[in-house]
C-alpha cells in the first residue's frame, strides 16, 4: 500500500484527505491510501517519514511551504523558482521538492476570468508560501504586482498604505494569500479599505473552507467578481498525483 499524505499545523480544516479518499475509490485506485500528519515543528519531518513505511508522497500546507526546503535533497526548477514547495516525492529515500501550487492557481485564474482580458495590476495579500506562487504566475502573466504584508519588506506595502491609494484604485486583481478568514477563524479578513472598491475590483481568495469568506462577502457586497480557493485546491492536488504517479 503506497501512502501519501498532507503535513502542516494545524490542519483539521483540510480538505485534502477527503478529496484523495474519493479520488481513489472514484478511480478504482486500491493501492494507495492519503493521511494527514499534524506536526508541530517541520523538525518533525525526518521522524514522520522514518516512522511512516511505505510514505512515497506528501503536500505541504501553512507554515512549512519554505521551511521544508533545508530538509530536501533536491528542488524541481519551478519550485526553485519560486522559493516553496508543497509537494514532495520520497523515492529511495530521497526528497524532492515540487511547487504544484502554481498550476492550481493558474489554471484555476485563466478559467475564472474566461474572455475577460487580463487586469494590468494586482496586489496579494500576505508574503507566505502561497504567495511565492502567486507572484510567480502574475509575472508569467505580465500582471504588476505587488506585495502587501503587516511586516513588509523593502518594496512591499502596508495595508494602511492602501487607504486612499491609487494602487489600490488601479489594482483591479486583488489575491488573498494569507490563512485570515480560515475555519475556525471565519470572521476574519485582511484590513482592507472595503469601501473603496468598484465594480471593476476581482477578488480571489485562496482560502477554501469556508466556501464564501469574509473577505469574499466584501466584495459581493460591492458588485465585485469573486472566486474562492476550492478550484486551486483540486488542480494542485491533481498536479502532485501526476507527479507522484511519473
């Protein structure tokens, strides 16, 4: 039995056993099983795969999409690329590290917006793993971005710069990165001057479960397209079974 299985802390709120479990009983696959391993520090990792016999696969979920990479022996291009990786193959007692995070939101995004051209600007919300993949698809894209973080970095921008702003005004796409509005956390939302969005406005947020957040239910409230992360999940999930199946 070939096992897989998803590492993070905490992780109750995750879909992603349910979504394999149906997966393989869908598709009559009957030699694999999915697993969710809550660890409390990626330290954690070398025990859980030693303790974990026949373990040939896992995602990796907030907070450890960056600190798992020390614990690899090799990164594919785009994860390297994009600096986290929430996918891992274990063959031979090697790891390798993927970032299928990217095709899930991509493809996920071209579908969303369907004939609509593409918006010029875009602002995410939080600077964690998610985010890296974001980033890297809006630049594929050619979408301006820019970061928005409460402890941002150089080039990065403050939510209270955003009161006001003509980036905010002009960055039609605006991508929530961050676990805020999360189950159980569901009244929670990015600090955002809500009042100031238009019509024009797409918000997208990576966030599944809840199905609508709160940062989502701002924007339906001003005529705003929004989309929520459940679509993304599925395509990432799809894309780390192809890889484990190479």
């Amino acid at each position: 039995m070939r096992k897989f299985g998803l590492i993070g802390f905490p992780i109750s709120h995750s879909l992603s056993k349910k979504f394999f479990s149906e997966k393989f009983e869908k598709e009559g696959i009957e030699d694999a099983q999915y697993e969710l391993y809550p660890i409390k520090t990626i330290e954690e990792l070398p025990l859980l795969i030693k303790a974990t016999p026949n373990l040939v696969g896992l995602n990796i979920t907030i907070p450890y999409k960056q600190q798992v990479i020390p614990y690899l022996d090799e990164l594919d291009e785009k994860a390297e690329i994009i600096g986290a990786v929430n996918t891992i193959t274990i063959k031979n007692g090697k790891l390798k590290g993927y970032n299928t995070d990217y095709d899930g939101f991509k493809s996920s995004l071209i579908k969303w917006l369907g004939s609509k051209p593409l918006p010029e600007k875009a602002i995410i919300l939080g600077t964690g793993g998610a985010s890296k993949a974001v980033k890297a698809i809006l630049d594929d894209l050619a979408i301006q971005n820019k970061f928005v973080s409460r402890k941002p970095i150089e080039g990065q921008l403050t939510y209270s710069e955003l009161e006001n702003s003509e980036t905010f005004k002009t960055s039609h796409l605006i991508i929530n990165a961050s676990p805020l509005g999360m189950s159980p956390n569901t009244e929670t939302l990015p600090e955002l001057p809500y009042n100031q969005l238009t019509e024009e406005h797409l918000l997208f947020d990576l966030v599944y479960k809840p199905l609508l957040t709160a940062f989502m239910q701002k924007g339906i409230d001003k005529n705003c397209w929004v989309k929520n992360g459940l679509e993304m999940l599925h395509g990432q999930a799809e894309k780390a079974w192809e890889i484990w199946n190479k």
